[in-house]
DNA sequence: CTATGGCACGGATT
DNA sequence: AATCCGTGCCATAG
C-alpha cells in the first residue's frame, strides 16, 4: 500500500526523546537553520549526496528501485504513496516531472494577483524595477500585504530604501488600491490619499489610522475623543467613514470583522512542510505525498570519523566522543521527526481524501486527540507535528497544515454556497434553516461568526442575486 | 420588531 | 493550564 516505509526507530532515551520533541515544532525553514548550525559546530556530522532516479529526478530508497519510475502504483489509485523527497523537488518543479509542465502553470494559482498588478504599473517602471516590482509581488500574503520587510528587499537588491519605497508606492497606488503595503494602516491611508484627491475627507482621519485607534470598540470612543480634544460624534463619524471606503486587506473586496482574522496574526507561507501531488502531475496517477526535506542529502554520521576516533590522541578522545554521540543522537531525532509526520500524514491523508481531491465542502472535522490514540503516540505529539507546518495541496494552494483539523471548515463552507446560490438575501436565521436541511445544526450566532470568517456581508448589504 | 454585532461564559481541545 | 470555539444574552441599528 504504502510504497516507502521509513524505518521504525527503537531506542528511546530521554535526551532523545526531548530534542525530538523540539525538533518536531519546527517549520522546515527553521529546521534547515538547525541543521546548518549542527553541521557548522559538530565535525562528526556530513552530507552525502543521493542517487536520484535518472528518469523521474526523485530520491532513491536507499534500497531497492525508484517508487515512482519502476513501480507505479497505478493497481492502487485510491491510495496514496507516501514518500520524503528533498526540498530541491519543490524549486524545480518541472525538471521533476516526466511530463513537461509549463512553469507559469505551477504558479498560476498563486500569481493571479501579482500579475495583475504587474500588468497596470510596468509601463511606468524601468526594466530593473520591474523585477523589484515582480519580486516584491510574489510575496504578497493572502490579504495583499507584503509578507516581508521592505528593508530585507532592498538588501537582496543591492538598491536604496528610497528607490525601494518608491516602487512599492506605485504597487500600492495600482488596483486593489493598497497592494504590497506592509501593514493595514499603511494599506488605508494610501486609499485614504486617494480618495482624497476626489472627495473630502474628515479631518484626523489620517492620525487614527495610523495610531490604530479606529480599530477600538465604541465604548473607548470617549477616550478617544479626549485624545485628540474632539467630540465623541467626530470620531464616531471618522471610523464609520473608514469602515465605509476603506479596506485594510487590499486582496479581499470586502471588509471582514476586523477583529476576527487579527492582522499581525496573518500567517507567511513560502515554503510548503509537505507536498500533495499527483504523480507527475497527471491526475489519472495516484496521489503522492511528499515530506519535504530541509537537505540535499542524507544527514548522517561521519564514517571516517567514526575510524578515526580510535586511532586519536588520548586528550582528544573524550571531545570526539561527545560530537560522536551528538550527532548520531540529532541524525535520530530527525529520522525520528520525518517518522512521526510520516505516520501522521498517512493516516491523515487517507482521512481526508475527500477534502483534499475536492475542496473545503468535504473537510470531515477531526481532533489531534483522536488521531493520537489511532497512533498511539501522546496528544502533544500530534500537536507538535502540525505546529507552524504548511502544506501545498494538488490544486497548488498552500495551508498550514493545522487547516487539516478546522472544525467548521465544511460547514463555512456549505454556508458559502448558500449564499452564493440565494435569491434574495437570507437573514442569518433564515441561513440556520437552511443549513439545518442539509444536516448541519448550528446556532444562529454562529452564522454571524462564520460569516465574519469569510468576509461575508450581513444580509442588508448583500446584493440579491440574479 | 427584526437582524446583527459585542461580550462573556463554559465546555472542548491542545 | 492555556487557548479556542460555539453559543446565549443583551444592546443597538435599521
């Protein structure tokens, strides 16, 4: 079933069992960052290069043949083969396919936006700027903002901060009006800027956004308003103005609960923890997953220094060996890493397929604590393995991997489809009904909770469909 | 009076 | 022990 099966670890010491632990929360980024430090300072630690498979550019087993190329699984098309590949697959994407599979394809998904964007500004800009322009494009989160430091692109460009604002100026101003700022004041005070060039816009409004203060309950409007020494009717006005034209997420059309999805608590995907493909991209092949290693190589113990720690100097010996026991223990806890997420992704995999294949409509609602007990490994476990993981499904969207056990995903998303599908409007009671025909029972508060989750509007302002 | 958002509580989950 | 999530109650807007 299962075409690569990682080896079972057994000896479990405490020191183990604690690096472990600690290793199994981090992000493959900051795993590659570990693993550089322990190869920096522990001489007993190397690489050593794979075999990959000449045809399809996958790692080898260290055994036997290639999983992909000499055994295609296709007996078995419901079941997905799970096998560790390097990072490397996820960079070349098409140098690791059979099939020649148009770049812009791979990254369609993601670059609608960028694109889009590029397309407006680039006649304004000069060759080299464009390529600032793209770069700083394709790390847009989800809501439009920039995921990364101004400062740390112009590093990478070799360019001023001045030059570098200036594009990001021109992003911004382009049509989701606001793109590419790196925060949401800096997203609604551009629009504000804008509008301003049109309309009237009330005073003060550009100092409450940038000190936060329209994100405040009503209740510390008083407070405010002694702030900046105007009545409290002003500010009132000010932040209904700003919920009225301004949108803080450029890339949503509509304004969310602001509170809901807390916006320094936006999350930053750039490289996936796991992979699920098909086989070569073809959907008549299984589906693969692949948990993404932090290396090129394998990460194993030195044999020459294993040698050659006999043959050392008596005062040297004792130093060798604790980088000796060291290393082989970190080469353990990573095995030990990729073998619980391994487990987990398999069982995971199999339980979700559905949602997977077919979106968020047919996510079934799982708890980490019942998959534990399925593996009979302690809820923490579980935890730690999700933790700060992302994972890019077939239709190339990246989510982290928590994603997997949203207990309201399906719902939310049921109730989407509701919406789009009405005539009329319906009122969040009438939406309970609804859902309750299709089998979900669910309290009318909780409508508005997952309404404000998808940046859906109250029925009032809805427009009624055709 | 109806529809919706805020706050807070309690149970489940981590 | 800390956090998350669904829900009930109440205030407010329309």
């Amino acid at each position: 079933m299962f075409q690569y099966q990682y080896t079972e670890i057994k000896p479990l010491t405490t020191a183990h069992l604690a690096q472990t632990m600690a290793l199994l929360t981090l992000s493959i980024d900051e795993l590659q960052q570990e693993i550089d430090a322990q190869l920096a300072k522990n001489p007993a630690l190397e690489i050593i290069e794979e075999r990959r498979c000449p045809a399809c550019h996958k790692r080898l087993p260290p055994k036997g043949k290639c999983p992909i190329c000499s055994k295609p699984s296709t007996e078995h098309p419901d079941e997905p083969v799970v096998f560790l590949s390097p990072r490397e697959d996820f960079y070349q994407p098409s140098g690791a396919t059979h099939q020649d599979v148009p770049e812009d394809q791979f990254s369609a998904a993601v670059e609608e936006l960028p694109t889009y964007v590029l397309r407006q500004i680039a006649p304004e800009l000069k060759e080299n700027e464009r390529i600032i322009a793209a770069y700083l494009l394709t790390h847009l989160d989800e809501d439009g903002l920039l995921s990364i430091p101004l400062i740390e692109a112009a590093q990478y460009f070799h360019v001023p901060m001045s030059t570098m604002k200036e594009i990001q100026t021109k992003i911004k101003k382009a049509d989701p009006i606001g793109v590419g700022s790196c925060s949401t004041q800096e997203a609604m005070l551009i629009q504000l800027e804008l509008i301003s060039e049109q309309k009237s816009i009330p005073e003060y409004a550009t100092e409450i956004i940038t000190n936060g203060d329209h994100l405040a309950s009503k209740r510390h409007y008083p407070d405010i308003a002694k702030k900046y020494n105007l009545p409290v009717k002003q500010i009132h006005d000010i932040v209904k103005f700003v919920g009225e034209n301004l949108n803080p997420f450029p890339a949503r059309s509509y304004w969310g609960n602001v509170r809901q999805p807390a916006p320094e608590a936006v999350q930053v995907y750039r490289q996936p923890d796991i992979i699920i493909s098909y086989l070569n991209e073809d959907p008549e092949n299984p589906l693969s997953v692949e948990i993404i290693l932090p290396t090129f190589g394998t990460l194993q113990v030195n044999p020459l220094f294993k040698t050659s720690i006999k043959e050392a100097d008596q005062e040297k010996v004792d130093d060798w060996k604790k980088d000796l026991d060291k290393a082989s223990l970190f080469v353990k806890c990573i095995q030990q890493r990729y073998n619980t997420i391994q487990r987990l992704m398999q069982k995971l995999v199999v339980y979700q397929h559905d949602f997977i294949l077919l979106g968020d409509k047919y996510m079934k609602p799982i708890t980490r604590a019942s998959l534990s007990e399925e593996l009979s490994v302690h809820e923490s476990t579980i935890s730690r393995a999700v933790a700060n993981k992302t994972i890019q499904l077939p239709n190339k969207k990246i989510i982290p991997l928590a994603g997997f056990f949203d207990r309201s995903l399906n719902v939310r998303s049921v109730l989407k489809e509701i919406i789009e599908q009405e005539k009329k409007p319906l009122s969040d009671a009438k939406l309970v009904q609804s859902l309750q025909a299709r089998g979900y029972k669910v309290a009318r508060r909780t409508i508005a909770k997952y309404r404000a989750m998808e940046g859906l509007l109250p029925a009032h302002l809805r427009q009624p469909n055709a």
